[in-house]
C-alpha cells in the first residue's frame, strides 16, 4: 500500500505533464473498481456521495465528507482529491480551519470553489474568492502537507457564464497558490482553449460530464491536464438502477436485470481487491 506522501508526490507528478482522466467513485466499492481499470488517481464527487446518502448535492455536513474522504483514502492505493466545495465555510479562518481538517484525511489533493452556496448571490465576490484561496494555500504549507490545490470558478455552472470573469478568477487564483485550476461547465473548444491559455503553465481540470464530441486525445490536443467527470459515473449506476426498478413496478418485467456482471464475478473481485481492514 502506498504511503500518503508517495500518493501525494505521485498526484503532483501527474500533474507535470500529458493529460489524465481523474474518474469520481461515490464509495469505495466504486472507488477500488476504477482503480482496477488502471487510472493513476481518482477524485471524490460530492454529488454521487450525496445521492447515496438519499440526500441532495451539498446536503451533507463537513465531518460527513471528511469521514468519507478517510474511507477512501485508506481504502485505495492510488491519490485521491477531495471535492471539498466551498471548504464548508465562508470566512477565510474557518475555511483554511476546514482545510487542515482535509489535509488530515490523507487526501493527495483538494478542490476550493468560490460557489457561495446562495443561488441568488452564487459568487464570492472577487476580492474574498482570492482571499479564500489564499488561506486555503496557506493552511495547507501550514500543514506540512504537499497536497495540490485546485481553485474552481463556478459561474458556469450557476448562471453567470462569463468567460472573462472566470478567466480572471483563475488567473488571480493562481497568484494566490492554487496548483491547478478549473472551469465546471465550459463546454466549447474556444473556451477550453482560452482557460489553458490564460493559466499556462498551470495545469487545467475540465468537467466531462455529459456525452461529447471530445475524446480524450481531442483534450489533451487543447492543452488540458487533468479530466473529471464529476457526479456522471454515479448517476449512470442510479440511471440504470431506476430503469430497471420502474420496469418492474410499472409493467412486471425483469428484461433490463439481463446482461448485467454477475455476483459471482463481483464476489470474486471484491476477494482479490478490498483492503484487508475492510
């Protein structure tokens, strides 16, 4: 089992060069099974966390996540970052106070959005969204932790989609210490383009969340480092979960239990793959 400094040295390494695709597990049976298939890190996802929990997105308390990110942490060989929202606080003291809590789980990696949580008044304003990131750089050198932080700008994805405000964010961001930074919602080539560009040679993040045109080798193209795909993976297993279930409540049929992985198969995985303190 890889030590967390090795996990957090080989994260940062990722991020030097070339472009990876960073999945989001909902739990760690999720979790061990995307790192079966070989991908070098992996990323929690507060949504697909949430939703297993039967509870809407950012519905969940900070020791809530935090346990969550310990179990995966331990439970994984590879670096795991945490999507750690808005740090579960507004004012920079408690968030870089939230932050130390973070870097304690054993994460390789956080992500700090300057979403306020209010969709009437979605952003920080300028001045604090910096302010917050900085003390979320600070809190982790203070830490003594070599964990890598993204600073997200999320008007995209609640309805201020200015390029040139989040442009301006990010670059700011990366002044204040983030490592890697990241636009939730840009969808185009132009935009991707113009982040890469903006940043350079900060490592980008793009949210692949949705079927595309893009491939990988079409990203990587534009220059992006790291690709995620947020809560998608997680409502793929709910989508067919509630397609299966309805069949059988509204019209008795079992077709869609067809063709599935079997638990024989599952049980066989779990044996060979789960941590033995599971």
């Amino acid at each position: 089992m890889s030590t967390t400094t090795e996990k957090r040295r080989a994260f940062r390494n990722l991020h030097r060069s070339g472009c990876f695709v960073i999945p989001n597990p909902w739990n760690v049976g999720s979790a061990l099974y995307l790192q079966s298939l070989g991908f070098p890190a992996l990323a929690s996802t507060s949504s697909g966390y949430a939703y297993s929990l039967g509870r809407p997105d950012s519905a969940l308390s900070r020791d809530q996540v935090l346990a969550h990110y310990c179990e995966l942490a331990a439970a994984t060989d590879i670096p795991l970052n945490a999507d750690f929202e808005n740090g579960y606080a507004h004012e920079p003291d408690a968030l870089a106070d939230n932050v130390r809590l973070c870097v304690d789980t054993g994460v390789a990696g956080l992500s700090i959005e300057d979403f306020t949580g209010d969709e009437t008044a979605p952003l920080y304003d300028f001045d604090k969204a910096v302010v917050r990131v900085r003390a979320a750089r600070q809190a982790i050198d203070q830490s003594g932790g070599d964990v890598l932080l993204t600073a997200r700008a999320e008007g995209f994805l609640h309805g201020r989609p200015d390029l040139d405000d989040a442009i301006r964010r990010l670059t700011a961001f990366a002044e204040a210490g983030a490592d890697c930074l990241y636009v939730p919602g840009i969808k185009t080539r132009e935009q991707i383009e113009a982040v890469v560009t903006a940043v350079a040679p900060k490592p980008v993040n793009l949210l692949m969340s949705a079927a595309g045109s893009f491939t990988v080798s079409d990203i990587a193209a534009m220059g992006v480092r790291r690709i995620s795909v947020g809560g998608a993976l997680a409502r793929v297993a709910m989508d067919a979960f509630i397609k299966a279930a309805t069949l059988i409540a509204t019209e008795g049929r079992f077709d869609r239990l067809g063709g599935v992985i079997s638990g024989t198969d599952l049980d066989a995985f779990f044996a060979q793959n789960t941590p033995s303190e599971q």
